[in-house]
C-alpha cells in the first residue's frame, strides 16, 4: 500500500526529501481550529525538550475543515527559550495534508500510517485534535516507550471522572480485559504510540473500506496489537480535559459503534481469545497522581426511564436470546419505582452482554438491531453504577470496577462453550 498517484504527489513535496524521520506524530483533524493549536504546541515542545537529537514530523491529517484548522496547525509555534529549553531540535518539520477516502478517524490514521511508512518513522504517537489537557511530557511517555525500551504499542492511561467513560468502564474494558488478558485500561482512549513496524502491519490489513475507517478505530488498533501479541505497554498522562458527555445523553450511535467493532473482532479472532484464561497486569509507564477532575453532570431519572421503557418495549426481543435469570432479573428492575432498590448485579450484566456478542454471532436479527437494542440496559447498568457509587471516591470506584473485571473473567469458559455451539 505505498502511496501512489494524487496522494502521493500530495504528501512527498512537504515531507520527503528530508531523509527518514525517528519520530512522527500525528494529529487527526475536523474543524478543531479552537484547540489544536494548543496541541501543536504541546506535541512541538515535548519533542523539542525530551528528543532534541531526533528528525522528527508532526502530521495534521484533516477531513476537510472549514473553520481554519489547517492554518491554525501552520502558524501555531512554541517560544522554546520561555519554556528553559536551550536549542530547536534541527530536524522538526510540520505537514498538513488532507485524507483521502471513506470521511472517518480512521482514515485519518491510516494516511498517518502511510506517511509513517514512506518516511520510515521509528516510532510514531497520534494524539485528539481537542484536548484541553496535554502537555510535552505526554509525547515523551507515548514516544520513549517505543523508541528506546522496544514496544510496538503505548497505550493511553487517564484519570477520569469516576463517570465519564461508561462505555469502557462497563464494557469495552472488563470484556477486552477477560477477552485477551491483559489489562488495558483505556482501550480507546484516543492517544497512542506505536513503532513504524506496526503502522505498516496496520497498513497491511483489509479493513479501510469497512467501518474501521469511520469508526471504531481505537478499539481495533489495540485488539490487533493484543491479538497479534505485539508487544504493549501504558503509559499514565493525567487528565483527559475534553468535551465529556453525560451518559444519560443519546449515546446510542456511539455504543452501536464501540461495541459492534468489539463483537466484529471476537469474530475475527476466536482462536486466540479462547486460549487466554485469566488476565495480568502491564507495565505502566509515568507516575501516577490524583489530578483535579471536571464534574460532570448525571441525569439518572432520563437513564432510569429509558431503562424502563426498554424492558418494556424489547422484552419479546430480549427473550429470543437472553437466559431466563437475566431476563427475571431486568423485569424486577423494570418493576421498581424508586432508585433505592435499583441494582444491576454483575453476574446479569456480564450475561447481558455475552448474550448480545452469541446473539450477533448466532444472526438472531440484523446486527444493528441487535447492537442498538442493548443501549437501554447500559444506561439501566450505568444508572445502578452511579447509585451505588454516588458517594465513593475514585479508588473506590477502581476497586469497584476490579470486580466487574472478575466477573467477566469468571465467565469466560461459559462464553467459549456457547460461541462453540456447546452450551
């Protein structure tokens, strides 16, 4: 997949001719012309202070936008003497180029990937357009990692809002982790590094027609890493300041996005999942503090009801697919009217969510109704997170969710019979 034709005339005068580059960063853009000169900055000055020896590229891959992000991107710059660094690397240069293709993250990543390939980057990192919260040190913790201890994958780690991320926390997180065995806190959270072995591994695989060009593209560029057993680590980066949602919000398409790249990957790789029992820990790099946290806002009377309502209206459809104790116990949460009683046990919920994964498999209905049907029980399951959880702090709520994680790892021989067609 090198690139070729209008692409390639597009890409080469701005970043070849330079000689290979150790360090690319990318950064992934649609109308952030607010934020991302704030980010440009951050990537340019981290790399100025902790690689100041290496040829290094920063990349804007942008969608199109028109509110002037690209320019923001070209005159955005950093005084380093303010900032006690004592010379600019020599080898610093920027490109702004346009992606090509289906509109999507991810291909915005894969035309990063592509020029990490032609420059023959060493290490790579991607970072959002948006954040409010990076600093310099986030490019040496997403890049170091790769460039001198030999990792393929540098995974996020953020402090979070004990609820902001309910997707990963109830989820993408304990599922990925009882999947394939190891605990990867934030498998989507948005800031990676990799090595330029593995963008082009990335490159190599058919999946840039497909709905990983639109979405889901974090998800699968961890699970490909784990499934391929590249070697991984995480790296912890503080706050992630960003536009977070309410999880009571319409969060549908998102859910639909997320979990539908999850069940495609359990399709793709069930010889390797099915050979993992258990999980481990991996080496986190970083030093790990409490930072102060945005709040953010909990409407559980809109989540609860939805909630409801869902039981009510999918129940027929629910019973195609999901076991009888799951089922007895959604109707007595359905049936309770205030939130005092309102629990949404773990064994029911990782139950919930394995039957929808068998169901997918299993073609009970077009996947898209099926995937979409499971919102109304996330926001049953987060509603009864955020009850429980109202007045615990945030190594409560971890501890919290290290039981969730159990639960699904204590279901995972269950999982293998059924996908198997045994149970």
């Amino acid at each position: 997949m090198r690139l070729s034709g209008p692409e390639a005339a597009a890409t080469r005068p701005a970043a070849a001719g330079a000689g290979p580059v150790d360090i690319l960063v990318g950064i992934p853009s649609f109308n952030n012309a607010k934020t991302i000169g704030h980010v440009v900055r951050a990537v340019e000055a981290g790399l100025a202070k902790y690689f100041p020896g290496r040829r290094s590229l920063l990349v804007n891959s942008d969608g199109g936008s028109t509110d002037g992000t690209t320019d923001a991107v070209r005159e955005a710059g950093v005084d380093l003497d303010s900032i006690l660094i004592d010379h600019r690397a020599d080898g610093f240069r920027k490109l702004v180029t346009p992606y090509h293709g289906i509109p999507g993250k991810g291909s915005a990543f894969r035309k990063i990937f592509e020029i990490a390939r032609e420059q023959r980057a060493k290490a790579c990192a991607v970072v959002d357009s948006d954040l409010r919260s990076i600093t310099p040190e986030w490019i040496e913790l997403l890049v170091k990692p790769v460039l001198e201890e030999g990792y393929d994958y540098v995974a996020p780690y953020y402090m979070r809002h004990k609820y902001d991320g309910t997707i990963t926390n109830t989820i993408v997180y304990p599922l990925t982790r009882a999947l394939y065995g190891k605990r990867i806190r934030q498998p989507i959270g948005g800031d990676f590094g990799f090595s330029g072995r593995l963008a082009a591994f990335y490159l190599d695989k058919d999946v840039w027609q497909s709905d990983v060009a639109r979405f889901g593209i974090d998800i699968w560029m961890t699970t490909t890493v784990l499934a391929n057993r590249f070697k991984i680590c995480q790296a912890f980066l503080g706050a992630k300041i960003h536009d977070a949602k309410d999880p009571g919000a319409d969060l549908s398409a998102m859910l639909h996005q997320v979990v539908g790249s999850v069940f495609d990957l359990m399709e793709e790789y069930p010889e390797t999942w099915k050979s993992v029992r258990g999980s481990e820990p991996v080496e986190t790099y970083g030093f790990a503090y409490s930072v102060g946290l945005e709040p953010i806002k909990v409407n559980l009377e809109k989540m609860t009801e939805k909630f409801r309502l869902g039981v009510k209206d999918l129940g027929p459809f629910y019973r195609t697919f999901l076991p009888p104790d799951v089922l007895a116990a959604l109707g007595d949460m359905a049936a309770r009217p205030g939130r005092e009683d309102f629990a949404y046990a773990d064994d029911a919920w990782v139950k919930t969510v394995l039957g929808f994964a068998l169901a997918c498999r299993r073609k009970k209905a077009r996947r898209e109704h099926i995937i979409k049907s499971l919102t109304p029980l996330y926001l049953g399951k987060v509603a009864s997170f955020v009850i429980e959880t109202w007045d615990s702090g945030a190594e409560e709520v971890e501890r919290r969710l290290e039981d969730l994680c159990l639960a699904f790892e204590k279901e995972k021989e269950r999982l293998i019979a059924m996908w198997d067609g045994n149970g």
